[in-house]
C-alpha cells in the first residue's frame, strides 16, 4: 500500500504575527522538523502544502487546511494512505505519527488521535473524494473534523498530549520555549537523594 505524506503549512499565521514554518526550535525550522520526524516515521513521499513557488498549492483559496488535503489528494489513486501533519505542533514526534500509519494499514480505514482531528492518516476512498467536495461546498463546514466524519475515521487514544500541543501565537511559543527550558535545566541538575549520609 503506498504511503504519501502532506504537511499543512499553508496557514497565513495572523495570530502568529510571523510564518510558523519558519520558526526555530532547537537550531531547525517547525518546517525542517516536521519533514525529519515524517521521514523518520517512515514516509518519504512528502508534498508541502504551503501556497509559495515550489510547494503544493491549493487548488480552492481560503480553505483553511481542507484545501491543502485535497490538493495532495488529487495527486494519489484511491487505496493509496495520506498522512496530514499539521505543521503548529512542535513536539510532535514520529512515533505518534507511526501509530496512525500503521493503524490505517492494518485496518484499511482513516483514523486519527481523540480530541484532536490533525495529525491524521486518511486512507483514499471515492468516499473521502466525496467528503472533500461536500466540506469544501457550501453544504459543508469546512472543516477536518467534519471530513473524519464522512469517512467514519477511527478514533484512537493517545497517551502523549504534550506532542499533540499546537502553537497560534506568540504567547503559547514563548510559553512552550520556556517550558522545554525548564525540563532542559531539570534533566542537567546533578541527582539528589533524600537519604541522609
């Protein structure tokens, strides 16, 4: 079964104030590591939906990232499994991201984490085709959860909500820096014991 992956870096970040591909954690972009963390999952056919010259361009403006699903979709034949990595979740890791690949492939169907509809692994379906036209007419919302829906994607735990975390602002980045500082500094103080000499 072949395995395509699209990153959703199209968002025109007005909350962010400045491009959430470009920012830095860690010496690399948000867009540098998601494209790491989902060729360590185990893609390699990665397309960037992200509306500039050399990236997947959406075929239907102001969509939100629908448009960027159903760009990549045109690219792919039905059985065909498409990974969606929203590019605001800096700590999202590759494990995560295997989890919903293997899922899918296992059980031939779309799945996604609970309470959160991105990342998601849909599986390509004139079904989903459908559920693409209909949210992204005037008969639809717009909406990933509302797409999940059509296709009756599989919910599945997650235990590692932190790497489910999106960033929209300034304000949750700087948050989320200074979280992952305070656990740098926690893991190099020296051990202490509570036991007395």
């Amino acid at each position: 079964m072949q395995l395509s992956a699209v990153i959703l870096a199209g968002g025109q970040s007005r909350r962010m104030g400045t491009d959430k591909a470009t920012l830095v954690l860690e010496g690399k972009t948000l867009l540098e590591h998601c494209v790491e963390q989902v060729e360590i999952s185990g893609c390699d056919r990665i397309r960037i939906s992200r509306n500039l010259p050399g990236y997947l361009q959406d075929q239907i403006n102001n969509a939100g990232p629908l448009a960027g699903v159903d760009a990549a979709v045109h690219h792919l034949s039905y059985g065909e499994l498409l990974l969606v990595v929203p590019i605001d979740m800096p700590l999202l890791g590759a494990e995560l991201l295997s989890e919903l690949i293997n899922y899918s492939h296992q059980h031939q169907c779309s799945c996604y984490f609970e309470e959160r509809y991105l990342p998601a692994c849909v599986l390509v379906t004139e079904e989903l085709k459908q559920g693409l036209a209909r949210q992204l007419s005037a008969d639809g919302d717009g909406s990933v959860r509302g797409l999940l829906a059509h296709v009756q994607a599989h919910a599945l735990p997650c235990n590692k909500h932190q790497q489910l975390q999106n960033v929209n602002t300034p304000e949750q980045w700087q948050a989320l820096l200074a979280d992952m500082h305070s656990a740098q500094q926690a893991q190099s103080l020296p051990f202490e014991s509570d036991e007395q000499p």
